[in-house]
C-alpha cells in the first residue's frame, strides 16, 4: 500500500540544511520552492527514479500558518538532520485507516504545478517519535522528481531506530515492504540514511 517517497532533512534555516548535506554527499541540490499553507521552503535532491531527498526548513519570510508545521519544524533545533520519511499511497484514506493513531488528517498542498494531499498530525509530531512515515498522494501523474537533474547519489538503505522498534515493525506491517527500510532497537528515535555518491558512501544521520 505506501511506497517510499522521499526524505526530510530539517534544518534550523534552509542555508544551514543545504550547506550541511551538500559537503556530506558532495553535490549540489537543486532548487525546490515555498509551502505557503505550511510557512516552509526547501531545497531538493534526487535518489532514484522514484525518490528524493529534501532539506526543508521555517521560510523567515512567510507568515505563520496559524497551525503546528510538519515534520516538527516548530520546535526543531540543533544541527540538521533527517528528521521524517514520507511514504506515498494512492489511497490516502485508506492508508490512514491503518496507520497508528495521530498520523495526521488529510491536507491539500501545492507549490507551483504540484499538488498532493498530506497526512498532518495536529501537533506536527509524527508517531513513534518521528518514524512513522508521514503519508502522502500525489494528484495527478507529476512528481518532483521528474524535474529534478540526476546527480548520480542513489539511497541504499534507511535505518530507524527506536526502543521499541518491534511497535514501530508491528505499525508498518502490511502497509510498507521496502528493503531499503530496516528497524533497529536504539535508546531514542533517530534516522540514518545512507547514500551512495560519485564520491563513495555517505551517511545522514
């Protein structure tokens, strides 16, 4: 039912984000755009054909949206750092039908020609500390990643980590079956991502 779609790497500002995962992967990422209903703006990179990284960060010059932004921007602090991974659906009702309570209620989103609805907690906390996949459905056939340059850096594996990582396996069974996703037990929640580069293999953590 959920695909892996791409990946949120917050940062206190957007200039911080890219600077950071640029001298990780030693490449340049390509230009993104705002989210007005969030107050958010990003930069972005392809993984796959299918699959994207994203730096996304509190755009200083939008107003506030008058509610918790995702990925848990609000209260985001120190270094960026991968902080959620989002899985896409073609049911998004369904898919939330299944998911642990708090993953969000549908939202519709758009910047320039793209358009999806989103799964939003209230709080912008994802369950299971972040880790749990925020859920999207792209409308219509356009996807980021068509418009963004291939760089040459492919995700080989994303590891969650989380103490009580067989909750976390018991909550994704059924709906994600993804080699490149591996639960771990780990003292707090944290995501590692690893990516393979024209310069070898790098870590995001």
């Amino acid at each position: 039912m959920l695909e892996l779609d791409h990946l949120a790497i917050a940062a206190a500002t957007l200039d911080e984000g890219v600077a950071a995962v640029e001298a990780a992967l030693g490449v340049r990422l390509a230009a993104g755009g705002r989210h007005e209903a969030m107050g958010t703006h990003n930069r972005l990179l392809r993984l796959s054909p299918a699959l994207y990284l994203e730096v996304i960060a509190i755009d200083p010059e939008a107003p506030p949206p008058g509610r918790a932004r995702w990925v848990g921007l609000d209260r985001f602090e120190g270094r960026p750092r991968p902080a959620a991974w989002v899985a896409r659906t073609s049911d998004l009702g369904a898919a939330l039908a299944r998911a642990p309570a708090g993953s969000g209620r549908p939202m519709a989103v758009a910047r320039g020609d793209l358009r999806w609805r989103m799964a939003v907690p209230e709080d912008g906390e994802l369950p299971f500390g972040g880790l749990f996949p925020a859920l999207i459905e792209w409308q219509g056939d356009l996807h980021p990643v068509a418009m963004l340059p291939d760089t040459g850096c492919r995700l080989v594996g994303l590891e969650l980590y989380h103490p009580r990582a067989d909750d976390l396996c018991h909550a994704l069974e059924g709906l994600l079956d993804d080699p490149l996703v591996a639960v771990h037990p780990g003292p707090e929640p944290a995501l590692r991502a690893l990516i393979d580069t024209p310069h070898g293999r790098r870590i995001l953590e």
